[in-house]
C-alpha cells in the first residue's frame, strides 16, 4: 500500500486529502489514521454496490467504534429530500448524537447527499469522504459543496459543508463501469482548461496509460486535479469569486442534465458535451482560436467521453434551464468561458446571438 498526503487549507481550517492505494482495493489495513477524523460513533453512507464490494474493509478500520450503515439508491435520479430524510432518520432512530460523524462511500450522489446530512443533522456533524469513482476523487469530493436536487434543477438544495478528510484509493478505479470511468475524465480535462496548459499536454501524453488505468499515472493524474482544485477552493471556499471558474462547461451541463433527466446521462457526460459548447462559444467570441476547440473535442473524445447531445432539447427549452442555474446573479446568467487552453475566466457580458448559434449546432432539437 501507498500513502501520501496533500492538504486543503482554508482561511480558518485545513484538512487531508490521503492517497493511500490499496487501503480498501486490496483490504490492506490504512495506517491507521482515519480514527484521526471521526467521533464516538460513525454512520457510513453508500450504495449496494459499493458497500459490498469496500464496506468490510472500511468497517475494520473503525474498529473500537459504533458503527451504521445507510444505503440509498445508486443514481443521479435518487439525490432527493426524500433520501435525504431517510438518512436523517437513520442517525435519529440509530442514537447518533452530536459526537458522530457521517462517512461518504461512494460517488458523486453519495458524497454530497451525506455533506448534506452531516451539514443539517443537529445543526452540524463531522464527515469524512470515501470517493470511488474517478469523478468523485478529482472534483466532488474536495471543497465541500453538498446538495440534493430539485426538479427545476440540480444541486438547487444545500449547503457548503467541508469534509474533515478524504481518503482516496485509486485501486478502486479498476471496479468502476467504463463510463463511469470516462465521465470522471470530463473533470479532469477541466481542471487542466481553466487552470493549467502544462497539464493538459500531460493528458495528451498520458491518454494511453490513462485508459489502461496504469495506477502511477491516476494517482499522479488524480493528486494533480485534487492540487488545483485546492488551490482555488482555498481562495474562495465560498464561491464569491475564481471558485465559480470551476464550473466551466457546468452551466450548459446541468441544463443538459436538468431537460435530458437526472440519471438518462452521467453528470461528466453533461460536462464534457457543456465543456465543448463553451469552447465553441469562446471561439465565437474571439476568445480562443478554432483549432483549440478542436484539441478540446478530440482529447475528451480520446477518454470516451460525448461531445454533443443526442437526445433532442429545444433552443428555448436550454435557454430556460441555463437562465435557473444557481450562478445567474440579478444582472443575468454567468459563463465560464475559456480565455486560452489552460485559463478560464467568468463572463457577465457575452453575444447572446453566439450563444443561440453554439446551442443551435449542438443540440438536436
């Protein structure tokens, strides 16, 4: 087993990101530092799934301790109220009091759905991350944003919520369904669009070594998402700033989610089809040339990932949907959009005929 470690630090706390391989992939036992992060009693969060393939190595790791398990559903379609009630419930029916933590073990759905129930549960409670998918390690995991859902549109319900730790495994990558897979690369190409060029060519380098999942290079691969994305949560943990610029391709992503159905396309599906779309609308904009959205749509397509939608949604429709998403302010909607391969930069002021003519080419109906 491997383990290293890479920290968070925020302007009044800090936390651990610990790469430790092996830790649940092969059931090697953790150096015994999560009893670091967690109280008296513990409720760990997952689905079927997972819990069956990693809940017994995590549970000896907290041996000593009480210990619960909650499943919820596995998808994008169950990050409801209601499945977050049922958790709630859990913990009160259970006992759990202030002293326990919750633990997220699982994806994306998983992880923000027990942030949100260690944010409301008696007004706060510790957690700790667990992510096994790709896309759960490099972005979701790391920055403390927790939400459920709503049917007019995604993450509409939350809270910021920062994690106490997050231990990743990347071994666990190897179980993952090739889509999942993929729709974690979709993050991975966007930490290095809006924040690092000489990563980008990395992953160009590495396409081969990726897709192979060669653990050297996902751990590398994953460490260096996890770094920028620290850095810049660092800077504005609270989203009032340069923390919205990794939300690039998210706007026309979550409409993509939002219109298409929670759960009818992975979120880094939605992502890496937003991402193009807002390449496309910079190069219509001046911002970067055509051959750059070239080199975009070709790197995503090298990780499996869509590039347009395929279901049909309406001009009007997508323009209704981008006009709820949570980073629209007062004066209108928000974009991220790229300035070069490698750096983002929000725009409040854009062509709006451009933006018709980006969704027109990309959407079907």
């Amino acid at each position: 087993m491997t383990a290293d470690t890479t920290w968070v630090e925020l302007p009044d706390s800090r936390y651990p990101i610990l790469f430790e391989t092996g830790s649940l992939s092969h059931r090697e036992s953790a150096p015994n530092r999560l009893d670091e992060f967690v109280g008296e009693s513990v409720l760990i969060v997952s689905n079927q799934t997972i819990a069956d393939r990693y809940a017994a190595p995590l549970i000896d790791m907290l041996s000593g301790l009480k210990v619960d398990l909650h499943l919820i559903p596995e998808g994008e379609a169950h990050k409801t109220l209601g499945e977050l009630e049922r958790i709630i419930e859990t913990l009160l029916r259970a006992g759990h009091t202030r002293e326990t933590s919750l633990i997220a073990l699982g994806g994306g759905v998983v992880g923000d759905m027990t942030g949100f129930a260690a944010a409301i549960y008696q007004r706060g409670v510790p957690f700790v991350q667990i992510p096994t998918t790709l896309l759960a390690q490099v972005d979701s995991s790391v920055g403390g944003k927790t939400a459920v859902n709503h049917l007019l549109g995604k993450n509409m319900i939350g809270a910021f919520h920062q994690p106490e730790a997050v231990l990743i495994d990347v071994g666990v990558l190897r179980s993952l369904p090739a889509k999942e897979f993929a729709a974690g690369m979709a993050e991975v190409v966007k930490h290095a669009l809006l924040a690092d060029a000489d990563y980008l060519t990395w992953l160009e380098a590495h396409i081969e070594a990726i897709n192979a999942l060669d653990n050297t290079v996902l751990t590398e691969m994953v460490r260096k998402s996890c770094e920028i994305k620290s850095r810049i949560v660092a800077a504005d943990e609270k989203e009032k700033g340069q923390r919205a610029l990794l939300n690039l391709g998210h706007t026309f992503g979550h409409a993509i989610e939002t219109l298409v159905g929670y759960g009818e396309i992975l979120h880094g599906e939605a992502v890496a089809i937003g991402t193009v779309m807002a390449a496309t609308l910079s190069s219509r904009h001046g911002l970067i040339e055509a051959d750059a959205v070239t080199r975009v749509e070709s790197l995503l397509k090298a990780f499996n990932l869509p590039t347009r939608v395929q279901q049909p949604i309406s001009v009007d429709a997508f323009l209704t949907a981008m006009e709820r998403d949570k980073k629209a302010t007062a004066q209108g909607l928000r974009l991220i959009l790229l300035k070069a391969l490698g750096e983002a930069v929000v725009v409040s002021e854009f062509d709006e005929q451009h933006l018709n003519a980006v969704l027109s080419e990309s959407l079907l109906g």
